[in-house]
C-alpha cells in the first residue's frame, strides 16, 4: 500500500507552487483511495533513472579518491537536487506490521552493527522504486499476496512513450527485472527473462547473460540458458521467429533486433536504428567484475574483458534507440556489480564497477544536453541499498581516506552483505525539486531524506 505520508507531502509540495502551472488531478494508489496526487508533466518528456546498486556515499568517495585524487568530481555530485534515499523493505512477512526493517533514524546511529539488521534485496528495493509499494525481499513487481503490481515503465507504454532497461549485469537479474516483470521469486531467471521479452512492452532491454560465453568473454564450454529465458526463447532471438508483443499498440508484434558484439553496441550510438533492440553482450553474468585474475587486486591491475562494451556505450546506444519516440520515454540504467564487488568486499573492482557506472552518468549528461534539455528531461542518479558496510576503519562509522589518484584509497568492509542506511539520491531537470520538498524526513548524519517508493510517486505526478 502507499504511504500516505508520502501522497500528503508530494501533494503539499505541488500546492506550494514547486509547479506553478499545477492542474489537480485525481490519482488513486492501486490499493488506496483516500488522498489525491497533483501534477502537471506536460512538460516532462523523459525520465532516466540510473541505479548503482550497492553504492553508499563511500562507495562514490573510494572511486572520487582513486580516479581524480578529490572528492565531489562526479558530475551528479553538484546536481541541484541532492538528499539522502531509505531502502528498507517488508522484511519479516509474519509481523503484524510487515516491517521489521524501517529505518529508524533515531536508533540508526546508537551502534554500529545496527544498520547490518534487516536490510533489503535488489528485487524489493526496485521493484519500491518502480511501483511505490513496499513488498518481501525476492519480490518482482509483487506485493505480499502476492499480486501484480502497476510498474511506472507500464504508466508510460500507456502515454505512448518508449521504455528500457540496461543493465551491467544479466538483464533478467533482480534490479532490470524488478522494473519490467512480474513474480513471485527473482530466481526464477528464465520465467522473468521470457516475460520481459515476449510479453512486455519494453523497447529496449540490454544486458549480460549471453548462454554462449563465459564471465572471461571466451565460449562457454557448454550453452546456459539460464538468462535469457532458454534455449527456445534464445534461437528464436537470434533467428527472428520468436513470438513476441506488441509494444507499439498498432495490432502488429513487434520482433526484436538483437545484437551481441562490441561493434555492434559502438554502431548503435549513432545513426538509425531499429524501433526494438535487445543487446545481450558476449560475456556470461557480468561486462567486467566476474572476470578471473585476483579479484582482491587494486582497481585495473587486472586486465578486463576486451569484447564487450562499457556500460557508457549500452546506455548511449539505448538512448538513441528510445528517442525515435516522439512522445519521450522511460530508461533505467543499472551499474549492477557494484553490488557483486560489495559482496565480495572486492575494492579494487568495486572501484572500476563505481568508476565505469559515472561514466555512464557522464554519458546521459552529454545526452541531454546535446539531443534534449533539462526543462523536458528528468535524470535520477540513486541507489537500490549499500553492500559490504564499507567505511574508513573496521568497526567505525567514518569515511575512507585518500591516498592520492591512482592509489588505492584506505578502505575497510565491514559486512558481505546488503546494509539498512541511507543511500545517495540526486536528481536534475524537469521535475527535480519536487524530490526536496517531499522530503519530509531527517537524518542526524544525512539530513533530510526520502523513501524509494516516493521515486515512483513522484514521477508518476510528473507525467500524470
């Protein structure tokens, strides 16, 4: 259910003339009829929402220090939007409130292992963000019921406008699935890759998995299917004759044109392309941090992958497949294995995998001001929850320190797993300021913060 808080603050923020040319209009919540949204998106045309999942502000700190010797280089990092994002998620279904988890400003900060309990999963943080409704860890585009839920990508297909998902990792992983599909358990990979693809209307889904390549870019000795919804599914891709949706709503399936090789992501960048493209590039799970060599070695000492594109390329060639629609669209784009390096307390990776998400940040920067502007495009630069509790000193709540660039700043990780405490947000253009005045919430450490499920809702007053 929505938070009513949530739609009383959106709604008071809008009324206060953030958008002085605001009509009122009725929105109800799919389970929640007692309070009205207001919002005027006429002229909001696009929104992209980038997710590093697994950042905390160390996180952006570590790759600040090692790639330019500073902190606060990134361009996100000056966006006039900038607060703090709670990720928590149902947690204990068999609690009479269903959540255990809720970040709790007032008792985050007595010890330090409190923000170790009850933190969420990718699949419950975005499906929050893409839905605005709370679910269990594991859920894609479920409630508890579970139910399907109403994903915003659905809201926008419904005004005519383009929609997409990139990913670093497989694209039928929980974060790209969490804004496309609908099901029970983010395991089953093959079930939500075969929804994304035949029966969605998304326009361009890109993402690893590739079944005929391994985490090295090499072939695979054996064909996995796993990720792409099997074999069936995967040879109807690369022959043209799979059964697929109509994205457009003009009564005709629209077929996928599916590219696999590092030229064929850099061709996608310019010129025409087709109306659909699915991009599964030649690697197994992830573009570059599941690759062999010491995964414990400093950031690059390793070599990476060399047939496969940097995510900056993915989403570049994204755009120029969703502006052929007039209308605007919607593109998620996900530096997923920043998480995976959390995981594996890797900090050298986790610093290429922070370092290659900016670039892609970088990239959508260069998008909009050269091909849109920041009056008709909103970008949302956030997370979906920290991994790895990484901070300065074991056992302390401090930040890492700078040894200079190129060097590999003084790091400790605390946890290998996800953690409860606030994350970054940061947003620009057309709709951007509405995130402050929603946020109603404050932190003793981050100040005001907002909830992920008020990303949705307030996109969705945007473009109501």
């Amino acid at each position: 259910m929505v938070n009513k808080r949530i739609r009383r603050s959106i709604t008071a923020a809008l009324v206060a003339g953030v958008m002085s040319t605001a009509t009122v209009v009725p929105v109800m919540a799919a389970s929640n009829n007692d309070a009205n949204l207001t919002g005027n998106g006429k002229d909001v045309k696009n929104v992209i929402l980038m997710i590093s999942d697994g950042w905390g502000y160390n996180q952006i700190l570590a790759t600040d220090y090692y790639t330019e010797g500073k902190a606060g280089t990134q361009v996100y990092e000056n966006f006039p939007t900038k607060l703090a994002l709670s990720t928590y998620s149902l947690g204990d279904l068999t609690t009479e409130d269903n959540a255990d988890g809720v970040y709790d400003p007032a008792t985050a900060w007595e010890n330090f292992n409190t923000l170790m309990n009850n933190p969420t999963d990718s699949a419950a943080a975005g499906t929050a963000m893409s839905t605005g409704v709370k679910t269990y860890d594991a859920a894609i585009g479920v409630d508890e019921q579970p139910e399907d839920l109403t994903h915003m990508t659905q809201d926008f297909e419904d005004q005519g406008k383009a929609t997409g998902v990139v990913s670093s990792v497989e694209f039928s992983h929980a974060t790209p699935a969490s804004f496309v599909a609908h099901h029970e358990s983010r395991n089953d990979y093959s079930i939500l890759a075969n929804e994304m693809i035949k029966d969605s209307a998304t326009d361009v889904i890109m993402g690893a998995g590739n079944p005929l390549y391994d985490n090295n870019g090499d072939a695979a000795a054996a064909p996995n299917y796993k990720y792409v919804g099997g074999a069936a599914t995967w040879n109807g891709l690369v022959d043209g004759s799979l059964d697929v949706s109509d994205a457009d709503g003009d009564g005709i399936d629209d077929a996928w044109t599916l590219i696999q090789s590092k030229e064929d992501f850099e061709a996608l960048q310019t010129g025409e392309t087709a109306s659909r493209v699915i991009g599964v590039p030649e690697v197994y799970t992830t573009l570059q941090q599941a690759r062999g060599g010491d995964g414990q070695a400093d950031a690059y000492a390793v070599e990476q992958n060399s047939n496969v594109p940097g995510l900056d390329v993915m989403t570049t060639g994204a755009l120029n497949v969703l502006d052929n629609d007039e209308d605007g669209f919607f593109l998620m784009v996900e530096g997923g294995a920043i998480d995976w390096a959390g995981h594996a307390n890797q900090s050298g990776r986790l610093i290429e995998e922070q370092a290659a998400f900016n670039d892609s940040v970088e990239a959508v920067y260069e998008w909009v001001e050269e091909n849109s502007n920041w009056g008709e495009t909103l970008l949302i630069v956030t997370g979906d929850h920290e991994t790895g509790y990484l901070t300065g000193t074991a056992g302390v709540y401090d930040e890492v320190a700078n040894n200079g660039a190129g060097v590999m700043p003084t790091m400790a990780w605390n946890s290998g797993n996800h953690t409860n405490q606030l994350i970054p947000f940061y947003a620009k253009g057309a709709g951007a300021e509405i995130f402050k005045k929603v946020a109603d919430e404050t932190d003793p450490v981050r100040g005001a913060y907002l909830d992920n499920t008020e990303i949705s809702e307030v996109i969705r007053t945007l473009i109501d």
